[in-house]
C-alpha cells in the first residue's frame, strides 16, 4: 500500500476540513445500536480519528459527541503530515500516525476524506491493515462528504471485512437520492455505471423517490420516509430506523452494494 514501512504509513493528503462538517457521520454513530456496543463494551474505549487534516476542530467534535455514549472514551487524532499535529486540546490526544495507527489497539477508527484521495486499488489494502490494528470487535468508518457536511457517505468496515454502506444527506440540499453519487466513498466511487449494484440501488432510490413526489407538499424527511419504504417493499435491505431522523439516511449492508 502506499507508504509502507517501518513508520507512518500512508501519503499526505490535502488536509481540508471545516467546523461541523463531519456532523452527519457523528450523528449516526452516537445513535448507531453496532456503535455504541463497540463503545459500551470494552473498560477503557479508546477511538482513533485518523487523517484530520489541517484543523483538529473535527476530531475535538468527535469526542465531544461520543461521550454521550460513553463519557470516560479516549480519543486521539493521527495525522500523517507530522507539520499538522498540534498539541493536546478538550482531552483529546494528537500524533504522527498513519494506516499503521500509531501502534494504537483502538476499538473504533474514523477515516474521513483521506481514501478519497488515494488510487481505488489501494483500498482494500488500507482497510486490511487498518483492521489488523483493530481491538477485537473493533470498526473502521471510512467515508467522504463534501466540503460543507451535507452530503456523507461511509463504509463500515471489521476484521471480517466492509459491512455496511451508509448514505446520510441534508433532506433540503439533495434534489434527488442518486445525487450523493458523486460521494460515495472510493471503493464505490467508480462504480457508479450499469451492472453495477451500487448504480442499480440509486436508480431504484430515484424511482421510489419520484413516485413519493405527492408528498413533497409535507417536506423533504417525509417523501424520503415514504420512498424508502417503497424500496423496503420491493426488497432493497434497508436498515429500519426506529426514531425520526434529522436527516435522510440511506443504509444497506455491503453485499447489496459491493462491486460486481
């Protein structure tokens, strides 16, 4: 993989990032049931933010919010540019790491617009070497969205391998499902074309989404609601979610995405 050694493994990305704008991604892991056993379970939890560029403002969120699960969880931010490591700040840790982790054991990984950056073939060895650094039962999240946060998209990755893909959007700022293509996370990224599983599931989203337009009178959140359960009806494996959520979230497991 690119970047391999002795030291920090990886490249060093651009580096952008803004306040909030992994906001979408931090909300369905705080609330997600996976989640939160990962950080419920162990004694002494620990969560890697890895690649957060030029600002540690994402990680210090991160933190802050996943202590609502488990308030005594220890967070450290790894980047691979050893100029954007800053010193530790609102209890969060900050190191010169990489895909190598730093030597960490955490439980749960966040990697955020960093594979993005990197050939597709590359990914399948970073999630490997990723995972083989994990805690047992630990996680990677590796995802994408765009420069404001509101449009996300993440793979949920284990030691078995990718699991899950989540889309999360702005129900005011996407015109249609299909729309958050252009950030889905690298392993799906070009694989967005017929014959394709990922492109049949947003065509199908479009559809479902289009025959919901009576109910575009009532907003963006309950035409989503009513599309999603058309595409439950025909079969798509959703992921049902209990509570009302704030934004239109889209989840399925990895087999009904992965590339053919």
């Amino acid at each position: 993989m690119p970047g391999a050694g002795s030291g920090p493994q990886g490249v060093v990305t651009r580096g952008t990032t803004n306040i909030n704008r992994l906001r979408r991604s931090d909300r369905r892991l705080v609330h997600h049931p996976t989640v939160r056993a990962v950080l419920r379970a162990p004694a002494h939890p620990l969560v890697v933010d890895l690649g957060y560029g030029a600002s540690p403002v994402t990680t210090v969120e991160l933190a802050q919010r996943l202590r609502t699960v488990r308030p005594d969880v220890a967070v450290v931010g790894l980047e691979i540019d050893p100029g954007r490591v800053v010193p530790d700040r609102d209890g969060v840790r900050f190191q010169h790491g990489g895909f190598e982790l730093a030597g960490l054991r955490p439980h749960l990984v966040r990697a955020f617009n960093v594979l993005r950056q990197y050939p597709e073939d590359a990914v399948s060895g970073a999630w490997a070497r990723v995972t083989s650094s994990l805690a047992e039962g630990g996680l990677l999240i590796d995802g994408t969205c765009d420069e404001l946060g509101r449009r996300a998209a993440w793979v949920t990755v284990g030691a078995d391998g990718p699991r899950s893909l989540t889309l999360a959007w702005d129900p005011f700022d996407l015109p249609r499902p299909s729309d958050i293509a252009e950030r889905l996370p690298k392993a799906l990224i070009h694989r967005n074309v017929p014959g394709e599983r990922i492109h049949d599931v947003l065509l199908r989203a479009d559809r479902a989404w289009d025959v919901a337009a009576p109910l575009a009178v009532y907003g963006p959140r309950v035409r989503w609601r009513h599309a999603a359960d058309l595409l439950a009806q025909q079969g798509v494996p959703l992921r049902p979610f209990r509570r009302r959520l704030r934004d239109n979230v889209l989840e399925l497991p990895w087999s009904a995405v992965a590339p053919a």
